[in-house]
C-alpha cells in the first residue's frame, strides 16, 4: 500500500489470496471521535467504514456505516448504551440496517456487572 498523508494511492495483493494483516487503513477526524477504515480486497476493490464514537477514548461506538467504493450504504449498526458513573456500559442495544431489506431491526441486547475495587 502506498499513501500520502490521508490518500491511499496504491493497494496490491495477489490476486485470489485471501485478506491479510494490512489490508484496512483507518485514519480518526481531528477531534477524535470519528474513524474511517477502508477494508481492501485482491481484485483492489474495497468497502468503507465510517464510525461515531462517544467520546475520544474510542471504546464505545454510536454507530458504524458500511459502503461501497460509490459512498453507497450497504449497511448501518446504531448502539445504545447505559452507562455507569466510571463510563463503562452496563446495558447495550445494537440496531442494524441493511440495505437488501430497508428495515431496521433488533440485533442484540447485551448486559454486564462490572465489579470495582479500590485502590490500596
């Protein structure tokens, strides 16, 4: 892969090999809570996703949009959270859109107990 600055200006892999360590390139916006990364294939051709996070941490995604090289969406995943007092989730629900159906539906409802101890 070649690039300057923020431009890919070359990708190659063999042809028919499959995708490798090196194959995504992400690059943050200048406040930090937003990243796109292209996923390139051998044929060259490549997807884009762009995500929104909550904060500068990058821990928690709002939402992650998957398009083709046209900046046509194929797919999108919104996430909620509930959060403690140490901004860690306790609660997540992830909704995703796809483009084949048009409709946006329930993926997953996740939980967690995180345990804090103090410091000595």
């Amino acid at each position: 892969m070649t690039m300057d600055d923020r431009t890919v200006l070359s990708y190659w892999q063999r042809p028919g090999d499959q995708r490798t360590y090196g194959s995504d390139v992400c690059f943050g916006d200048d406040d930090g809570t937003e990243r796109d990364c292209r996923q390139y294939n051998s044929d060259g051709t490549y997807s884009t996703t762009h995500y929104e996070f909550t904060d500068k941490t990058k821990r928690n995604p709002v939402k992650a949009v998957l398009s083709d090289p046209d900046g046509q969406r194929l797919m999108e995943a919104d996430y909620e959270y509930a959060l403690d007092g140490f901004g860690n989730w306790r609660s997540r629900t992830v909704w995703v859109w796809m483009r084949e159906s048009g409709e946006r539906r329930l993926l997953e409802k996740d939980s967690r107990t995180l345990t804090y101890y103090p410091a000595e």
